[in-house]
C-alpha cells in the first residue's frame, strides 16, 4: 500500500487518534462495572492494573505492525499465514470493527434518549451522526485527525472542570480502607477494567500512515497513559462522591455524578450537560475512527475503492447498532465485543509476533 506524503499523518495527530479512539462508553460505564465486580472501593486500583495490561497488548501490536510498515494488518496476514488464512482473520478483525461502531451509536442513542431528547426515536439521533460520519470519513485519514487535534484540548478542559467541580461532594472515606479486603477483589475486576481500554487495535493499520512509524511504541504508551488517567479520576470521583453501594445501583454514574452537586450563585446548574458534550463527540471519534477501519479492511482485502464499502457498511451498521432490544441487551452485547476484542488483540498478536519474526528472517536468510 503506497501512501501519498498528503496522507500522512504526524506523531501528535496519531496519538490523538488513539486516545479518541479509546475514550468512549467506558468514562460513563466503567465505574458501575469495575465496582460491580471488586464490591469494594479498591476498583480503582482494577483500572490502573487494566491500563497496564492494555498497554502491554498495544505495543505487541505495535511490534507486529512494524515488521510490515508499508502494509496494514489486512495485507501483512495474508504474508504471515497465507491468502486464506489471513484473508479470514482479516474478514474478522473487519466484522469486529464495524460491529464496534454500531455499539458506539447504540450507546450513543440510547445516553441521548434518557438524558437529552426523551422520546426521540432512536432511528433519529442514529442516522445523523452516520451520515456526518460518512461525510468526513470519505475525506480519508487526514480529515478525521484534523477533525480529532480540534475535540481532544476541548475534551480535556471540561473533564477537567467537571472533576475539579465534584470535589465539593467528594469524601475520602468512601475509599478506605484501601485493600481492605486483600487483593482477590481487585484481581477480579481487571477483565472489565481491560476492556475500557479497548482502541489500540487501530494501530493494526494506523501505522502505515505515520510518517515516523518507528515512534510507534511510544505513541502507544503515551495514548494508553492518558484514558488511564482519565479513567482512574472518573472511577475515584464517582466512588469518593457516591460511595461503593451508590455506584452500582446507578446505570450512568458519572452523569449522576454530575447532577449530584450544585454551585451556589452559578445560573447554569444542568452540569452532566457538560460531560455529555464531551462524550458525544469522543462516542462520534471512535464511531468514525472503527468505521472507517471497517471499510479500509474491506477496500484492501477486495483491492478495490474504498468509496463502496462506507456507503454499504453504513445500512449494516444501522441494522446491528438496532438488534438489541433494550438497555441489559445493549450491555451484554458490549461484553460479548470485549471478550473477542480479548482473544483477538490479546492472544492472537501473541501468534503471529513470533511467526512474522521467523518468516522475515527467513527470507533475509
């Protein structure tokens, strides 16, 4: 794949990408599911251990992805285990990429519907954000990191104003003891935790477009290093603010978060308003980021244009974003995608790191 200088895209916009693509449902989810299963206010420390371990996992793919930087992970599989092999394992990763998407839509519409359009029909706040979607994807690569460098600084600054605003509400107390319980509950937490920091698989073929791939390990550490934090700030507010018992009785504790305090003197008092701005646009970065993934894979796996494939992966992203039938669907839906995510950029890259390696020194030799 030969990639104009025009496309190229620098160290700082593919880091951006990253994080984007890693901050979505989890800033609002991850609290409820990381406490749900630790039970005790060490789920913080689930998170940081998740964070680490999902970095590892990034820079393995890293790793693979530099043995090929001319080729996306849809061209060098097939020079690691073959046409069909690889030409499936592709056809998978492309299935996984597009069926992400349709779950950050769904996610998407069904935050809106409860919090800000009540009664809106789902079709309607779906479909426009597929279309801005197709819109700025068409551009390719370039326009969705331009697009990214402008929502990053702006998601950066409210989340920090809406922690910095929940510190009046926030009580120590609600953390201790730390390991109070021993270690078990943490340990059994870090599977969800892991999952919120699903993303860096875009560097399966984000790589070929950087100008400076061999920056990429560091990229990759650096973008994981980010979502951890804002991660563990979100997990520690909400519990410090809502205590262990509150956080797992709520679906979106951090927006309940945000409605639980009020400034004196202040006009404007809808604060989990603030937060659903910045989700919005991070829940549209990783739609389009996937999305766009999908359709790349399909364009290469098929060597054709890649302007087919975004308008037909638009319907079957509508219809997979609408199979779930309510809310618990939705979830469980959302873990089904984690554990493939596990076995797929978890063991499978631990594979095929190897096998490349052997192959290339094969032919060297």
């Amino acid at each position: 794949m030969i990639i104009s200088s025009k496309e190229k895209i620098t160290n700082s916009q593919a880091l951006i990408l990253l994080v984007n693509s890693i901050l979505a449902a989890g800033v609002l989810t991850l609290p409820r599911t990381s406490v749900e299963k630790v039970q005790t206010p060490d789920a913080w420390i689930s998170v940081i251990i998740g964070g680490l371990i999902a970095m590892a996992a990034g820079v393995i793919l890293v790793k693979l992805s530099q043995q090929y930087p001319t080729k996306t992970f849809f061209q060098y599989s097939q020079d690691i285990v073959g046409k069909w092999i690889g030409g499936l394992l592709s056809l998978i990763i492309i299935c996984y990429f597009f069926v992400i998407s349709a779950f950050e839509l769904r996610i998407l519409a069904e935050v809106t519907n409860l919090f800000l359009l009540e009664g809106t029909p789902k079709w309607a706040i779906i479909m426009p954000f597929m279309w801005i979607g197709l819109y700025l994807i068409s551009g390719g690569i370039n326009p969705i990191a331009r697009l990214f460098e402008i929502i990053f600084p702006i998601t950066i600054a409210i989340f920090l104003l809406v922690a910095f605003l929940s510190l009046g509400i926030f009580e120590i107390d609600n953390l201790r003891p730390v390991l109070g319980s021993g270690i078990l509950p943490v340990l059994k937490g870090i599977k969800t935790a892991t999952l919120a920091y699903l993303g860096p698989e875009i560097m399966l073929f984000l790589l070929v477009f950087m100008k400076t791939p061999d920056k990429a390990v560091k990229i990759v550490i650096i973008g994981l290093s980010i979502p951890l934090l804002f991660y563990v700030i979100t997990v520690v507010m909400v519990i410090g603010a809502l205590s262990v018992d509150g956080v797992v009785t709520r679906t979106w504790p951090t927006l309940e978060l945000m409605r639980s305090f009020e400034i004196p003197g202040l006009v404007f008092e809808r604060f989990e308003s603030l937060l659903l701005v910045i989700w919005i646009m991070q829940i549209f970065t990783a739609f389009t980021i996937t999305y766009y993934a999908a359709a790349l894979g399909l364009s290469q796996l098929f060597k054709k244009q890649i302007k087919p494939f975004l308008y037909g992966l638009l319907l079957i992203i509508y219809i997979v974003a609408m199979l779930p039938m309510n809310i618990n669907e939705v979830f469980k839906f959302g873990d089904m995608i984690g554990n493939v995510a596990m076995v797929l950029f978890g063991a499978l890259p631990l594979l095929l790191l190897p096998l490349s390696k052997w192959k290339v020194k094969k032919r060297e030799a």
